[in-house]
C-alpha cells in the first residue's frame, strides 16, 4: 500500500511541477517544492519496493520514521489550510476606514496575474465604498520597473479610483512591512485629524460634548490564500480592528500557492511575525 501511495505521489508532484514550469516558469516562488517532494516520494516508492522483496534488509525504523514524517506532515499541512479558508470565509466587511492593498510582483509586461485580481478587486470595493481610503503598499524590489504602490495607483486610476481615495506606500518589501509600515502611515494620517479637530474645537465658542472615539476599522486587501497570515499579522503589529478582504486567486497554481503559504505562515509563527 505504502508502495502505490508514494508512487502514485511522486507522479503527480512531478506532474504539477512540470505544470508549474510550463504555466509561469522556472522563475516561480517554492516551485522546487514539487520537485523535491517528487523525488521523495518516488524515493519512498522504491524504499517500499525494495523492502517488499528483501524484507531483512530494509530496518524497521526507516521505514516508520518516513511514515511518521508523512503523517506528522499531513496534520500540519491540514491544521493550517483550514485557519487559511477561515481566514476566506470571513473576508467581506464593508465601509471600512482605511483598506491595505498588498502588492504582488511587478512584471516586466506589467503588472502579474496575481496583483491585477487585487486590483480589480480593490476597485469593486472602491465603488461600493467610496469613503473608504486606500493604502497601497509595496516597494521595489530589485528585478522590478518600479515600485509595486506606484504601479497599482496608476492602475486604479486609470480605472476610475479617485486619487483622493488613494494613498502610497513604497518602502515595504515583505508582508510584514507592508502592514508595519502603512499602519505607521494610518497612525500618521489619524494624528493629523485629531490635531486638527482639537484646534477647530479649541477656536470654537461655547460648550461641546465630547464624544468617545470610534476605533480605527483597518481592512487588508489581498488574495484569497493570504488573508489569514496578512491578518494576523496585522494584529501583532497592534491593529486592533482588522478585517480581511480576498480577491481571487489563480486557479491553475492555487494549489502550490496554498502549499506556499502553509510554509510561509509556519516560518512568520516561529520568527513571532503572528
């Protein structure tokens, strides 16, 4: 049995992997995930294989060591796409203060698949929320035309989303800094408000009511795979009010892309990111 479920395995992370390459590219992020996995598999396959007909030869412990590395691996990988389609489900709040835009990578063609359904997305939430202010985050990274922000303001622009509504930022290079940095931003943006109310109420004659202030509700707008991670993450940079908001997602690499950001969020956990 063990034989037949590693080969058949092993043939289809190669099969994928081979998919992957065709589809996007060498160039893809973890793309060596598949076929390292395939190589493993098949590798088990022919362990199985071998043992079946010399049983002696084959030690006991090999043999359960690898099944509780794939079992182990199975749970973890399972325990952590749920937490992922729960962070989906729950992605649709409307008439939020202020929406992170997470950027994606900017081609040299344009702008990639995965950030054009970001944006598209961004602009059906602009028109049904026009109070709403944009934070459009992402920097330039080394292999990149220009800044991912930059990109996306034109872009949003261009698709009727008023410059008003929108606001850049272009120093982040990770998840993290992108929801560091643009609450920084917000924070900046909310101080200025108050000094102003407080200064037109100072001016102002005769008594007033203090009213108790409204938290701040901060959504993070990304792909669907990546709103759990995004937002948690932004609650351990301390926004206390935030909500996801997920775009669609690549069908033919969807599956790598979850397998991708089970490991992301397994290595942002341990570094204490979320």
């Amino acid at each position: 049995m063990m034989m037949w479920i590693a080969g058949i395995g092993a043939v289809l992370c190669l099969g994928y992997y081979g998919v992957i390459l065709c589809y996007s590219g060498i160039s893809t992020s973890f793309a060596w995930f598949w076929l390292a996995a395939g190589i493993f598999l098949g590798a088990l396959a022919a362990g199985a294989l071998y043992g079946k007909h010399n049983p002696k030869k084959v030690p006991l412990w090999m043999l359960v060591s690898a099944v509780t590395f794939l079992l182990a691996s199975l749970v973890i990988f399972c325990a952590v796409e749920i937490f992922i389609f729960l962070g989906v489900a729950g992605a649709n709040t409307p008439n939020l203060d202020y929406v992170i835009v997470l950027g994606a990578k900017v081609e040299e063609g344009g702008i990639s698949n995965s950030l054009q359904m970001r944006l598209d997305r961004t602009v059906e939430y602009s028109r049904r929320n026009p109070d709403t202010v944009f934070i459009l985050s992402g920097g330039r990274g080394k292999d990149e035309s220009a800044s991912e922000a930059s990109v996306m303001y034109e872009y949003l622009k261009s698709k009727g989303v008023p410059e008003t509504q929108m606001i850049k930022e272009e120093r982040s290079e990770s998840t993290v800094e992108n929801i560091a940095y643009s609450k920084v931003l917000i924070d900046k943006i909310e101080s200025e408000k108050d000094s102003q109310i407080g200064s037109a109420l100072h001016k102002a004659p005769g008594p007033y009511m203090e009213v108790e202030d409204k938290p701040i509700q901060i959504g993070v707008l990304t792909s669907s795979f990546h709103v759990f991670r995004a937002v948690q993450i932004g609650k351990k940079c301390g926004i206390q009010e935030i909500y996801g908001i997920g775009s669609r997602s690549d069908a033919v690499l969807f599956v790598h892309l979850c397998v991708r950001e089970c490991a992301a969020i397994l290595k942002d956990k341990l570094m204490g990111n979320m």
